[in-house]
C-alpha cells in the first residue's frame, strides 16, 4: 500500500494544534486513512455502477459521504510549505509552524499524487482493475480525509493536555475513535 509521507501527516497535525506526534502515531493514522476510505469508495463505485458509468463523479462521492461538504471550495488548492531561513529553537519553530497551518485558507496539504495512487491502491481490491475517479471526487475525497484526521488529531491533543503531556500518543488516538463510535452508536 502506498504510504503518504511523514512530513504531510506532520502538517495536517499542525493544522490541529498539535505540538508532538510519537512515530507509532504515524502508521496508526495511515491505518485510519485506510480504513475511512474503503467504504466511501465501495459504496461510490456501487452508486456509479448503478448508473452504468465507469468513472467515479463527484455526485456518487457526494452522495456516500456521512456528512455534508459545506466548506468544499472549487478551486482545492494546495497548501504553501513552510520553510525558515534561520535557526530557532525546536519549539519556538513548532509553535510558529502551528500559527502558519492554522491561519492558511481551507486547502489540501496531502501531495495529490500520493493520495491518487492511495485511493487507486485501495479501489484495486474491489476489482481487477483500478476504479477512474474525476477530479473533482479525488478533490472532495483528500478534503473530506484530511478534515477527519484534523479533527481527530485536534480531540486527540485534548486528550494528551489533559493528561499533562504534549505528545500524543496511540491511546489517545483510539480513545477518541472509540468515542466517536459510541456517539454514533446512540444516534441509531
């Protein structure tokens, strides 16, 4: 399975507020990509099966989605990387790296490719062939992914404030799944 890269998870928990990530956080995030993608793409192809369409549109991805895309812009354009020209220290450097993501407009920090060939690599299972996505799905797609991991990893820092850390670590990860879970369980 392709991965997406270190440094790209690093900068959507930026965008969350979060100062430290442990290594094992990494490929526990990769692990949730995975497994918040396969559905949306399973239930996508079927609506565009139905439709007797080969490629995936926006408005099978539209319609699988569990929540709504308000903030979806047309143009999803990429983020600006941020690069100091002068040394400081790990956390002042951190903190400044935090206020940047977090003042930047909504837009899509994965590289595109990367998350193409993720969402081509899971699509393989469910036929022989790769499934065509336009676009504008593979945009709303990568949208929807990174605004579930900021909010996660956003919920997951909470956790670790409050047990006095400033790295989160795995169990705080799974604690807010395993919340979110029961908070879906009792609506239905």
């Amino acid at each position: 399975m392709p991965e997406l890269k270190n440094n790209q998870i690093k900068r959507l928990s930026f965008k969350a507020g979060v100062l430290r990530l442990s290594e094992l956080d990494y490929e526990e995030l990769r692990a949730i990509i995975g497994i918040k993608l396969e559905p949306i793409i399973k239930k996508s192809y079927i609506v565009a099966n139905n439709q007797h369409r080969k490629i995936i549109q926006l408005d099978d991805v539209l319609k699988v989605l569990p929540t709504k895309m308000l903030g979806l812009r047309k143009s999803s354009k990429k983020c600006k990387i941020r690069s100091t020209k002068y040394k400081r220290s790990r956390r002042v450097k951190t903190l400044d790296d935090i206020k940047f993501y977090q003042k930047q407009p909504p837009c899509l920090i994965f590289a595109k490719e990367s998350f193409k060939r993720l969402v081509k690599d899971i699509s393989k299972g469910r036929d022989k062939s790769p499934l065509k996505f336009s676009q504008d799905s593979m945009n709303l797609l990568q949208y929807y992914i990174e605004n579930t991991i900021i909010n996660l990893l956003s919920d997951s820092n909470l956790i670790a404030i409050h047990a006095k850390r400033e790295t989160i670590m795995p169990k705080d990860i799974q604690l807010v799944r395993r919340m979110q879970q029961q908070r879906l369980d009792e609506e239905y």
